[in-house]
C-alpha cells in the first residue's frame, strides 16, 4: 500500500457535493465531450487532489482487480459488493495504480516542474466527485506531491471536468473508451487492459465487434486480434494454472509472444496442427528467458519456426491419428510416388521437458529445413537458369525487328559454346 496521510483518498460522496457547493467557484473554463451519446459542454473547476476518489471500475486496474480476486480466493462478483467510496478500497486501487507501467510516461512529463496541469485537459469526474478519466494522473499527482510540497505545490490541485449528471456503468465505460483511443492518446490502454475491456463488452446484448470498434476508434479487424489475443491469454494462464493472474502475465512481456501465436493460428488450415502449435508455444512461453536465452533469440521467433516446421515434429504421445480412407476405391486419393525417405517426426515431451530443451529442439528442426530447402535449391539450380535462359531467348527472337543487331555476334557466339559444353557434360551422364 502507499503512504499518503488518511485524509488523501477523497471525500465520500455526500461530503463531495456539500464541499463543492460551498467553494462557491465560477468555472475557470468548459470542456467538450460525448456523454450518453450527446455532445455536452461540462464545466471545469480546480480542485483539491485530496477530495477526488479514484473509480474502482476503471480499465486500468482491471487487470489488478482479477489477481487480487484469484489469489485471496474471492468470488468473480466480490468488487460489486465492497464499498468503492471507502479508504480501504481507495489505497487498494493507488496501490494498484502504482504498479501500472503504463504510468511512467506521465509521472516522468510532471516530474519536470514546467510541465504543469492544463485546463485543455481536464480530469472527467461525476458530479459526486469520482474520476472517471484521469486516475492514472491523479495517482501521479499524489505521489509527487506528497512526496515533495514546496517542489509540486502546483500539483495539489488538478483542473476537473464535472459531467451533468451520474450514468450507467455501460455510460462510463463508453466515456472511457472515447478518451483512451480519441483524446489521450499518448495515455492508451496496454494489450491486456483493452483486451479484457473488449473482451466483457462483446458479452454485453447488442454490443457487436463493428459497434464496439467504432466506440473505440478502431478497426474490426483490429478488435477481433484484441480479443483473439486475450482469449489466448487467458488459455495460457489456465495452462500455467495462474487463471486471472492478469498482472504476473503483463510483467512477462509476452505481447509479441500472443501476436505472433494468434497470427500463426489462425494462417494453419488443420486443426490437430494448430492446437499443437499452441501446445509447443504455451511450453516456451512459460519461461520466455530461458527459452530464447537457449536458442539465442526472442519467444516469438521461436512461435514462428514451430509453425513453419509443425509437419515435422510431433508432441510425444499425441501422435496424429490415422484416418480411416473412404471404401470406395474410386474415391481414394492417389497413392504418391516414391521419393526421398522421409525423417523421422522430433519428438518433444512438452511435459518433461523444459523451455530450454523444447527451443533448442525447435532451433535445430529449423536449422535441418533450412539445409534442406538449401541443398533442394542447389539441386535444381542448373534446370532452373536454363529455363530462365529459354524465357530469355524467347523474348529476344519475339522482339528481333525491334532490337540493335550490332554487337551481338560475340555474345551469342558465346553462349552457342556454353550450351554445346552443357551438352557434352549431359551426354556423359
């Protein structure tokens, strides 16, 4: 928890609206928003940063609030039923704050004594006194200041913008949505943040990805990955037995991980291969360190190779079940011609096995492909210049009227010896 004095948590509702009344202040300036689907003009007034309440159902502690939940074994609904207006519960949401990375940006920009509060851009609050827009800030603007009174004095009030009246949640997180992705731009959600965010949206009746991307300043395309990511994300932390430990997995660093997992999946046809792609990926992923430290690379380029070389390894004990072949001969495919022997499938005990293992196994299946995508070029290469070389010749006599003659005897002379001793090598074969 932080070390703000008691009386820094903000004022209960009743005590807000009394508070603000007595201040007897004109507005210092109006700011325009969207509330309830209308434009409205609210106006903003300079409060104490010491009577504003942080908002409990605030995306950026979301992630926060589902490990708290997991690891004290609260039910999902425990946060609907506490006190959100109470001192407890407000040094466990700044206490949750504080560990947002998302919040070094602006506690660096207010660190530097210039930078000062702007009227253009205004905390959004109730009219009861909760932020609705502008917690991370606020956050900053405590520590700072009760770190240091006479060096942030200019940060014991903040400009706030009060809304006309109190709305529904769904109205909140509306607010919400069209100021990360419109206005604070430089402030966005983290992957998790807005994925769960979208996630329980898309729960919600008549709420559609079209809809929501649209709330959101987004393409649908770019909503689906969001939520298909997060869907992945929350697979894992089942397979790591952490289900909702949201937070632990923010500190892996595994977005690029959940992007290229997620891309790769989707591009593979064949299910039984794509769920094993799945399988190899969530055993490195559990330890991103020691797997890319093995292999000498990051965890998503490992994803990568194990779906570019997913023909050629198998999970030990879950080989791919034969399938039954249709009885009518006529319907049976063509048997294939004999070629190469094949290599035996690699075989990884994602069970047994550590990260370190799984990526070094991988590594070296995509090194042998290499070599012999490599030694398959080299093989072919005589029959792939001369074929260049015939396209070559075609397009010479197709535009003869039309070329320069002079010259041309000497290379061509050249090329006529060059052809008759390919003829002779081949005539040896």
């Amino acid at each position: 928890m932080s070390g703000l004095p008691e009386d820094a948590y903000g004022m209960g509702p009743t005590n807000f609206l009394h508070m603000k009344k007595s201040l007897n202040q004109t507005p210092i300036s109006r700011f325009d928003t969207k509330w309830k689907g209308k434009l409205v003009q609210l106006e903003v007034y300079q409060i104490s940063i010491k009577h504003l309440r942080y908002n409990l159902n605030n995306t950026r502690v979301l992630p926060h609030l589902r490990e708290y939940g997991a690891k004290n074994g609260h039910p999902k609904s425990y946060f609907e039923k506490i006190d959100k207006d109470s001192i407890t519960t407000q040094k466990l949401i700044d206490s949750f704050l504080r560990k947002n990375a998302d919040r070094k940006a602006a506690l660096k920009f207010f660190k530097q004594t210039d930078n000062k509060p702007e009227t253009q851009h205004p905390f959004v609050c109730t009219p009861d006194g909760r932020i609705l827009n502008g917690n991370q800030r606020l956050c900053v603007f405590r520590e700072l200041y009760f770190g240091n009174q006479k060096k942030y004095s200019h940060l014991q009030t903040a400009y706030v913008a009060f809304l006309p009246d109190n709305g529904t949640a769904e109205d909140e997180r509306n607010l919400e949505a069209i100021f990360q992705d419109t206005e604070l731009i430089g402030a966005k959600f983290d992957w998790i943040q807005a994925g769960l965010y979208a996630d329980e949206e898309l729960k919600k009746p008549g709420v559609t990805p079209a809809s929501l991307a649209k709330t959101r300043g987004v393409t649908e395309a770019e909503m689906l990955a969001e939520v298909g990511r997060i869907k992945l994300a929350r697979e894992f932390l089942i397979y790591m037995e952490m289900e909702d430990y949201w937070q632990t997995l923010r500190e892996m660093n595994l977005l690029q991980a959940f992007k290229t997992l997620y891309e790769k999946m989707n591009a593979e046809k064949d299910i039984l291969r794509r769920n094993q792609g799945k399988e190899l990926s969530f055993a490195m992923m559990k330890d991103p360190k020691e797997a890319g430290g093995e292999a000498s690379t990051s965890v998503h380029l490992l994803i990568g190779k194990v779906f570019k070389n997913i023909q050629t390894i198998e999970i030990d004990g879950k080989s791919e079940p034969k399938t039954t072949g249709p009885s009518n001969a006529l319907l049976k495919p063509r048997r294939k011609k004999k070629g190469a022997t094949k290599r035996p499938k690699e075989k990884i005990d994602v069970q047994n096995e550590t990260p370190a293992q799984i990526a070094r196994k991988i590594t070296d299946v995509e090194e042998i492909r290499k070599k012999e995508h490599e030694a398959k070029v080299d093989a072919t290469f005589a029959t792939r210049q001369l074929k260049s070389a015939v396209t070559s010749f075609d397009g010479i006599i197709e535009r003869w009227e039309s070329q320069n003659k002079k010259g041309l005897k000497t290379p061509l002379k050249r090329a006529i010896r060059q052809l008759n001793k390919i003829q002779k090598m081949l005539d040896k074969e």
